[in-house]
C-alpha cells in the first residue's frame, strides 16, 4: 500500500501511519510487508501458472512463488519497493497496474494481497483491468476486508507526509457486485490466519 507514496526506501521507514480524512490515525504493518504475514503460505498455495502480484511492495511474495518455481511478475510504482524485490531474488518491474503490462490476457492468476484492490480507489476499474490481464482460464485472487468504503488518506512517518489519494476497501458482501461488473464472478470466498480472500474467475 506504500507504493508510490514515499520518495525513500521502505527500509528504515520506522513507525508509518495511514491517517484518514476525518483525522484519524493508525499504524502500518511494514515490516509484516516485508517478512511475511500468518497466511502467506497458504495464498501462495493457491496460485497456479504464471502469476502477476499487482502492488507487489517489497516482493515477499513474489520471492515466494519464485522459490517454489513459479513464474512471477511483481510490478509496483515504487522505485525502491522494485529494488528491493530483485535484490531478494524476484522479478520485479516499475509499472503501473492501468499502464503497459507485459503478458496482457495471458496470466493465470492475477494477486491482489494486502489490501490492494483498493489501488486507484475505484475497485470496478481496477477488477476490469484484472479482467483482461487475466487468461480466459485464468483466477484473481484479491484479499478483502471488514467493510466497503472509498475515502481519501494519506500516509505519513516522521519524516515525510504523502499526499491525498483515494482508497477503497471491500468486504466480502460487496465483492460479487465489484466482480460482476467487471465481467467476473466469485467462484470461492475463503479465510486464512484472520485474512479474507476471494477467488475470481472470468466470466464464459
């Protein structure tokens, strides 16, 4: 969810907070982002083929399905984030996920972890693009929170404040209408460690 966001690197970041329109505040799990979170493995387990993580950060799981010899792209607008995964192994590019992104219509399983369906603060645009990244056999896998909202944030530590930006969270009762007008259906809502995803597979 940094990405993009902060001119540094993720490393040595300390304490970020996300802080909220209305003035609330609360703390970012970065380092879960860069060791690992309960329930990594169990996602990784469920991609198959070729996988794009979309917002992929520091690469921790793009690194993961690279070492159980699966072909994975992370891609973030992050410069550092992108450093950061190649230096632990992966293969990570600069991009944005509505720009220029190799293997268009041909990955098999397309990753939103951590929240990053809320990128761009529009989930419909952003499932539509996950859509036609996808193979027609292809699934999404997009994790899901408590509740369904767009609001604007910023992120902020003690040295630097980002801008404004939109972000969208989606619960699981919301996610059926999301995928459906972008021309994809729920076909499993599962939870791991706490965690909420859902499996979204092309329509036809």
């Amino acid at each position: 969810m940094i990405g993009g966001l902060y001119e540094g690197s993720l490393a040595g970041l300390g304490s970020v907070e996300i802080e909220h329109a209305d003035g609330r505040r609360e703390g970012l799990p970065v380092d879960q982002w860069c060791d690992g979170r309960p329930g990594d493995d169990a996602l990784v387990d469920r991609c198959a083929g070729p996988t794009l993580d979309v917002g992929s950060g520091p690469g921790r799981l793009t690194v993961a399905l690279a070492e159980r010899g699966l072909p994975a792209l992370g891609i973030d607008v992050t410069p550092y984030a992108v450093e950061m995964t190649r230096a632990a192994g992966g293969l990570a590019l600069l991009r944005d996920v509505f720009g220029h992104v190799p293997g268009a219509g041909r990955w098999e399983t397309v990753l939103l972890a951590d929240g990053n369906i809320g990128i761009g603060g529009d989930p419909a645009a952003l499932l539509r693009r996950v859509e036609a990244l996808l193979h027609r056999r292809g699934r999404a896998i997009a994790e899901l929170g408590a509740v369904t909202r767009t609001e604007w944030v910023r992120l902020r530590d003690e040295r630097q404040v980002s801008g404004w930006f939109r972000w969208s969270h989606v619960a699981r009762d919301a996610i059926g209408g999301y995928a459906e007008e972008a021309s994809l259906r729920v076909a499993e809502i599962w939870t791991e460690a706490g965690r909420c995803f859902a499996d979204l597979t092309p329509l036809g």
